[in-house]
C-alpha cells in the first residue's frame, strides 16, 4: 500500500474500493524537441599530477546533467569535425559546428590549485556565433561533482531562463533491507548520495521539504497515534504535534511560513493550517470521511486535496480563504496524491483505471484536459514536482519494488533515479539548495 490514502485507511479504517470498469482515460501524446549541445572534451590549464583525471571526472558529470535534465540532447564526440579545442578556448568556427546540428557548444579548462579544482566554463550559442556565457568556478577537490553542477546550472539557466535542479535533493520514504519500519532518506537529484535522515526504529512517512530548504518534515508513529515531526539534513530531529489520533500528509504553504496537516484529533480526518512549529491556526475541511494529502497553488490560496465524502476517493479543489471545495475527478477509481505544479495550472494525482493499476494522470484545476502520464507500469504512484516544473519523479513497481522513477512533465523519457536494495515510495523533491 503506498499512497498516504491507502496507508491511512490500512492503518485506520477499512474503505471498500469499487473499480469503474467503464472509466478511461486517455494516454498523453505530447515529446517535446531536445536541445541539440556539443561538449568538447574539457582542457586543462596545466599539466599537474590528477588534472587529466579530474577534466575527465567534470565532463562527464555534466554531460550526465545535462542529459538527465531531459532538455538537451548531447551530441556524440564521434560526430565532431573538430575532436580537440585548436587555439584559443574562446576562439569557435561556427560553421563546422552547424554541420554536426549543434545549437550550442560547451567548453571549459581544468585546473588544480592547492585543494580547489578550478574550472573556466564557456558556452557558445551557434545560431548567434556569440559567446552566451564565460564565468569561473573553484570548488573543493574532494567534491568535483559540485562544480559540474555550478557549471550546468548556469548553462540552463543562459538557454532556458530557469536555473537548472543540479543542486536539488529527493526525500522518501526507504524500508532497507532486514529491516522492520520505514525511514526517511534524502539523495541528490540525480540518485547519488542516498543516506538516512531519519531512523527512529519507528514507521517514518510523508516527507516535506521546508522552502528554504534546511528542513524536512515528515510523520511518525508512536504505539498509539501518528505525530508531525521535522529534521535538518543533519538528522537533528524534533517532535511537532502531541494530538491524539493520526497526523498526517503535511504540506508547506508558498509562504513558508504556514503548513497545512490532516488531523483526526476531532475525531473525523480533516485539513489544518498550522505554524511551522505543530501549533493550530484554524481548521479548513469539517466534512465526513478522510480529507487529507493536501498540495498549494502557487500563489497558496487554493488546495488540492484528496477526500472519499462522497464514497470513492476522489480529488478535490479547495478555496482556502471560503473554505468551498469542488470535486476534479469524476473518471478512474480511488484518486489520490495529487501534486500542483510550482508554476502552471497544472494539477497531477495518482489514480486507479481499468487496468486496476495505479498511475499518473495530469488535469487543471477545474478537472478539465484530463491527461494520461503513465500506462501499464505497475503502480506508478505519489508524484512530486522538479522546482522548475520540467521533471516529475514518482514511484513505481515495475521493477517488482517500489522505486524511485523520473519523467518529464509530459510523461515522455521515464526512467528510474537510483537502483536501491530497499523499498522506496513518497519522493518528495527539494528546493535549489545551493552550493555552500
């Protein structure tokens, strides 16, 4: 049972779920073009003991970026009609890139200076002949993936208008192998770096990231009921919330200054708005059956949330100032998860089909131009934005586990994030952290 719906059912209630064998929804068709960019193999600025090595290392973690961003298409060196930088790094013959289809070219120069790595990035834009971006970087030597990122970043930035994800993070809910409860994991956008943020020895579910980035909440159970808890990336943890009952799916407002739990410390599973610190400032939903799993509009003044008022779990649109709430879903069965873009009016949720399947499924916020992201893939479920709006990680079992997958937001170019021994589910995908 993966989405927060099902868990909180399985831990609380028991909710019959009745498929509507005649409900479809259609496949989205919809591949956007790739970006076609040459990278030269990157130069170094003297000839000392691992400078070759380290060139080596930077290139490829950015050529890795910029593929996994889904917006460029690399072309291979193979295709080069110039192999090697010839003179001058910021001297480029236009027209032989042309040739090849590149509509922009990277270079750059390596150097070591005590325990820095030193890289001089440049981008060339073909369609203009001009150099869009020349700018230097220093970073420490025992974290050279960092400065490919800086480096990517930027590119991203000058072509698109965006700054890339390349210093973002994932967290989720991991079940290591041999062990009894989940815990709460962060990685790298990219699936490196996976390590244990929290590991209490009790179920961990629900990660949220706060919107300076420095902390995730999460919930955790105790014998009897479910609390709010945050923790820092350095695993400092401290207790939100005492309610009886279950407190669950929280969500932190645009604001960042705000949070918005389900609690049954009333009795029935509604919607809260709380400070960051646990403490109640009003309660939003006040209608039967589970209200929970809320996600903001952009502007914060509506939610999306999930709710079985009216029998089967659907998606509903909230007002949060009226407090008026309108169903989205009237297709597929038991909808949940529902995740709004950071920018568009762009709702995505988990649902059941016809194929008694979970997967991802993409409408506005009035319920209309409904779009299906994901087909016959085992249970693909809980999406969360990129912080650009570009990319949706998810999870899905069609590996035979609940893993973490990527795909962009039109459900083109799946793929899965990080090959973990364990079980992962509920990404929940940072803001830019940075580099500090």
């Amino acid at each position: 049972m993966q989405t927060l719906i099902r868990s909180f059912i399985f831990l609380f209630f028991i909710l019959p779920i009745v498929p509507n064998l005649n409900a479809q929804i259609v496949l989205r068709d919809a591949k956007d073009s790739a970006i076609p960019v040459a990278i030269q193999a990157f130069m170094i600025s003297a000839a000392v003991p691992g400078a070759e090595a380290t060139a080596t290392d930077v290139e490829a973690v950015l050529t890795g970026d910029l593929i996994y961003s889904r917006l460029f298409r690399v072309i291979p060196a193979e295709a080069f009609l110039e192999p090697k930088i010839v003179g001058p790094i910021e001297t480029l013959n236009v027209g032989s890139w042309r040739q090849v289809g590149a509509q922009f070219v990277v270079r750059a120069k390596v150097g070591l200076e005590g325990n820095q790595v030193v890289l001089e990035g440049y981008l060339f834009n073909i369609s203009t002949g001009k150099l869009d971006l020349k700018r230097t970087y220093k970073y420490n030597k025992s974290e050279t993936d960092r400065i490919a990122h800086m480096f990517g970043d930027d590119i991203v930035e000058m072509i698109t208008g965006k700054r890339g994800i390349f210093s973002t993070k994932i967290a989720f809910s991991y079940l290591p192998p041999g062990k009894r409860s989940r815990e709460i994991w962060a990685m790298d956008f990219n699936g490196k770096n996976p390590r244990p943020l929290v590991q209490n020895g009790r179920p961990n579910l629900s990660a949220e990231w706060s919107v300076d980035g420095r902390f995730v909440y999460y919930t955790s159970a105790s014998k009897t009921d479910w609390h709010l808890w945050k923790t820092d990336l350095n695993g400092r943890q401290s207790q939100l919330t005492t309610f009886k009952g279950s407190a669950i799916s929280p969500v932190v407002m645009p604001n960042g200054k705000e949070l918005v739990l389900s609690l049954s410390k009333d009795g029935n599973a509604d919607l809260y708005l709380l400070d960051l610190e646990g403490k109640v400032k009003r309660r939003l939903t006040a209608k039967r059956g589970i209200n929970i799993a809320a996600s903001p509009s952009p502007d914060g003044s509506r939610l999306c949330f999930t709710s079985d008022r009216f029998g089967n779990v659907h998606i509903f649109v909230m007002d949060i100032n009226s407090g008026e709430a309108e169903r989205m879903t009237r297709v597929g069965t038991n909808n949940d998860a529902c995740a709004w873009s950071p920018f568009d009016d762009v709702l995505l949720f988990s649902g059941m089909d016809v194929d008694r399947e979970f997967d991802i499924f993409a409408m506005d916020s009035h319920g209309n131009n409904m779009e299906r992201l994901t087909y016959d893939a085992k249970n693909n479920e809980a999406p969360t934005w990129s912080p650009d709006g570009r990319l949706i990680a998810f999870s899905s079992r069609r590996t035979g586990k609940n893993q973490l997958f990527i795909m962009k937001a039109d459900g083109t170019g799946s793929s899965l994030i990080a090959d973990l021994p364990g079980d992962a589910l509920q990404p929940a995908w940072s803001p830019r952290l940075g580099y500090k």
